[in-house]
C-alpha cells in the first residue's frame, strides 16, 4: 500500500477549484492521508489501483473500513473492515476470505487500538463511471 502527504497533492483534487479549497480547511482542521489499495482482499467493494482518503486518528465504527498496521509487520499498513470490537482491540476482517494471501484478525487475532490508523472517508480515484460521464 501507498500513502500520500496530504490529499490535495492528489492530481484529481487539484483541479477542482473551491473544493480544493474546502478539502484544504479541512486538512488543517483534520488529518487526512491518502492511501493506495493494493491486493485483492476488499473485493468487491474496493479494487487495487483505487485511491481513499483516511482519517487518521478517527474512531472505527463496526462496519467501517479502516487502515491499520500489521500487528507483526508494523511497516506494513492494511485496509480492512472493522467486524467488532473485543477487549483485546478491533477484529478486522478481508471483504475477500479467498483473496490469494490475504491476512486478517482470522490470522493474527484482534488489532490493538494503537495500530489502527484511522477510517476511510471515501475512494477518490478511480472517478466513478457515472461522474466520467456526466462531468
């Protein structure tokens, strides 16, 4: 997975005038990053290649997709989906159980609080089809 600075470096925030403007007060209000999805493990919902914008440090919710470190490769960040949360931190689930190596809470056990990053606000790239065509 890759991340970006802040968002507004994303090619297609830059040329959106006063939302750019708008996303910029809220970079400065809030922290914002942006993350790559890699991996097939979020089919269908999410696709490698596709851009989100996370909130860092915003509390999950279950149901949520989240970015998190790898509880034993922390270099390594995540997207997942918030399934429940235990005592021991969020079990974070793989939309996608049969993605080719794919690794979850079925894996490594619940996620402690401190290794999840934040929660994905949107995908922001690719442009979806509808928005291609009539924008």
């Amino acid at each position: 997975m890759r991340m970006r600075g802040p968002v507004l470096r994303a090619p297609v925030l830059c040329g959106l005038g006063g939302a750019a403007a708008l996303l910029a007060a809220a970079v400065l209000r809030r922290r914002l990053m942006a993350v790559e999805v890699s991996g097939d493990s979020m089919l269908p919902e999410l696709r490698p290649g596709d851009w989100l914008v996370v909130r860092t440090g915003a509390r999950a919710a279950p149901g949520d997709v989240v970015v998190a470190r790898h509880p034993e490769r922390p270099e390594l960040l995540i997207v997942k989906r918030a399934h429940h949360r235990s005592g021991d931190g969020w079990w974070l689930e793989s939309d996608n159980q049969r993605a080719t190596g794919r690794q979850d809470s079925w894996d490594f056990g619940p996620v402690p609080d401190t290794l999840v990053v934040g929660r994905a606000l949107t995908r922001y790239w690719p442009l979806p089809p509808a928005y291609l065509r009539n924008g």
